[in-house]
C-alpha cells in the first residue's frame, strides 16, 4: 500500500509544506496511482506458433495502467509532488529525468542504432525495446516539445513504450492539447497528443500561489546594464570563480560537432548571449557545458524581439537545463529577467522561464 498520502500530511505537519488543498487533491490521485503500480510487470505477449498461442490463451489478460499529465503554471508544486511520487511508487525499475536529458540520450541512442544498422532498419523499436528492459515507470520533468528533430522521433517512440506497457508520469506547463502547435508540422504531430490522451490522465494543478516567490534574492547576479561597468564586475566575478586563473578556449565534442567555449577555466565559463542563444546550438550543448561547468556567465542579454522565436526558445531552453543541472548564473543584461521579453507579446512558456530566473537568484540557490 502506498504511503504518499502520508508523506504528503506529514511535510505540511512539519512545516515543510504550507496546507493546500489543490495539491492534496493531485497528491491523492497520485496515490491512487502507487496502489495500481504495486507489484507491476508489464508484459509483452508474443504470437508465434502453437504453443505460444495456446500460451496467450491461457495467460490472464495485462490490465492497462494510464500514467498522468500533471499540467500547471509554474512554481505550484508540480515537481515537488512528481518527487514525492517517485520516491514511494513501488515499482522495480523506474526512472526519474528531466525531459531535455531524456531526449538527448535518445537522440545519441538513435544515431548509434542507425550506424549500426546501415541497411536502414527503423532503429525505434530497438530503442523502445532497450528502455523497458531498465524502466517499467518514466517520470519526466518539465515535458515540452519545441524542437522539430524531438516531435518527428518521440510519437513512434512513445507508441512502442505504451504497447509495452511503460507507465509514464510528466509534469509540464503546456496542456496535451497544445503541445508542439501553431508550429510547423502541427498537424502531423496530432495523432500523438492522441496517443498521451488514450494513455495519461491529464490532471490539472492551477494553485493561485507561486511558491517559489518569496525567496530572499541577490541583486548582484543580474546586472542591469550592457556596459564597461558590468564587464569589468562580470571579469571579477570570472577570476573569484576560477580561483583566479585567467581563461582559455575550450572545445567539447557534443554529438558529433564540436562546442566552442571561447573563456573557461576551473569551474567557470563566460560566453555573450548570442553565441549561446542565436547559433544552432541545442539542450545537448547545454547539458553538455554544465556538466563541466557548474558556474555560467553570460554577458549582453538584450531585450527579445517576440518575432525571433528561435532566440527565445533557446534561451528558455538554457535556463531549463541550467536549473535543473544547478547551475549557478551570472549575467549583464539590458533590462530585468521580468522585461527582456515584453509581457504584451510575451509566449506562455516565457513564464515557466521567468520564475526559475527568479528563483535562480535567491541565496540558498547554491546550498
């Protein structure tokens, strides 16, 4: 029997958590979820001669279990309550992951099975087939599909994992019906917002408090201003944070291309916003750079013009990998977090973005 429940009343009891009856509804359902999960094995029956249809015959039929799509603004507790989830779901093999992370392995997998099957072999079921043998319950993070190489991969892919019966759990900020549109290619990828509905429950968690506002912030780590006084504040933090080695370019083989860093040194690397922001770089270049680098400076944040998306949504993709990796960021800009994309053209997803800049400057952000 699960005890989510439970863990749930005792953190609010404790003062870990403030009482909120939106999120004791979800953390029920969740519940709900951890009882159907007990004992778990998803089976896939195979066809195939006489015996093993007699044996299919024979077998109980498998009870379909529909995962959840936990949808919400941000800062609600949407993550928190995928956590606590995830630490008392009793299932033998599961896996807890941001959504970018997950994505980039699947990608480096997928190359990998293409070259290993030059004749042009479809490399997704073999995929699917190497993820249920270690995950039987996928917990995503932050679900959002903006890259066209993602949609194009991903509905094949999550069509092999249900019919085998992985049990998928995301937290995201977009509703199914509205993943990837108004997008080109929209259309084709709607079959697969069918495909989440027949297989998850959408759950909506729309708290009227951001829990993560509040937070006591350090003013320093954002500096308003594109100008020599900023660089040269920008320079000294670089040499604290290195120990006081000056910096050198660095190259990183990130899925076959190389990433150039043009100052690293120690734990620090320094880039200008648009050669992080306005090349073709990706989440994986952005996984790649923090898992060497645990502090990041970025220099020249403009204000955003809404009609480069493609900006944008590299930046949002940044700041998503740099929070979920724990990376701390410095930055000269030319206006506040709250300001670089104007609130009356600003996209919906801006705001997950806003808050875990905000987030991003409190003190204990580094404990």
């Amino acid at each position: 029997m699960s005890c989510l429940n439970t863990l749930y009343e005792q953190k609010v009891k404790d003062g870990d958590l403030k009482p909120d009856p939106l999120q004791k509804k979800i953390a029920d359902q969740l519940d709900q979820l951890c009882v159907k999960l007990a004992d778990y094995t998803p089976v896939k029956l195979e066809i195939g001669g006489l015996f093993k249809s007699f044996k299919k015959l024979w077998q109980k039929p498998v009870v379909k279990i529909k995962g959840i799509y936990l949808v919400g603004p941000v800062g609600r507790g949407k993550s928190m309550l995928m956590d606590l989830f995830y630490s008392q779901a009793p299932v033998q093999k599961k896996m807890r992951t941001h959504f970018h992370v997950f994505m980039q392995k699947v990608h480096k997998k997928f190359h990998a099975l293409e070259l290993e099957n030059p004749k042009g072999e479809d490399p997704i079921p073999k995929l699917a087939e190497d993820i249920v043998r270690k995950t039987w319950l996928l917990c995503f993070d932050e679900f959002q599909i903006n890259d066209i190489a993602d949609a194009m991969i991903l509905g094949r892919l999550f069509e092999h994992l249900f019919n085998l019966g992985v049990v998928i759990v995301a937290t995201s900020n977009v509703h199914m019906e509205g993943l990837f549109q108004n997008r080109p290619g929209a259309d084709a990828f709607k079959p697969f917002i069918v495909l989440l509905q027949q297989n998850m429950d959408e759950l909506e968690l729309c708290s009227d408090h951001d829990y993560r506002l509040g937070r006591k912030e350090i003013k320093t780590k954002w500096l308003i201003g594109c100008n020599q006084k900023n660089h040269d504040i920008l320079d000294q933090v670089f040499l604290q944070e290195s120990g006081g080695k000056q910096g050198q370019q660095v190259e990183l083989t990130v899925m076959g291309h190389v990433f150039i860093i043009s100052c690293a040194a120690g734990k620090v690397a320094k880039f200008q916003f648009q050669y992080l922001c306005d090349t073709a770089l990706g989440a994986g270049d952005y996984l790649a750079l923090t898992q060497k680098y645990k502090v990041l400076i970025i220099e020249n944040i403009p204000v955003f013009n809404p009609e480069n998306m493609d900006v944008i949504e590299r930046f949002t993709t940044l700041i998503d990998v740099l929070y979920e990796q724990h990376t701390i960021l410095y930055v000269s800009a030319e206006t506040d977090w709250d300001h670089i994309y104007p609130k009356e053209n600003r996209a919906a997803f801006f705001e997950r973005t806003i808050s875990r800049l905000y987030e991003m400057q409190s003190q204990d952000w580094t404990n």
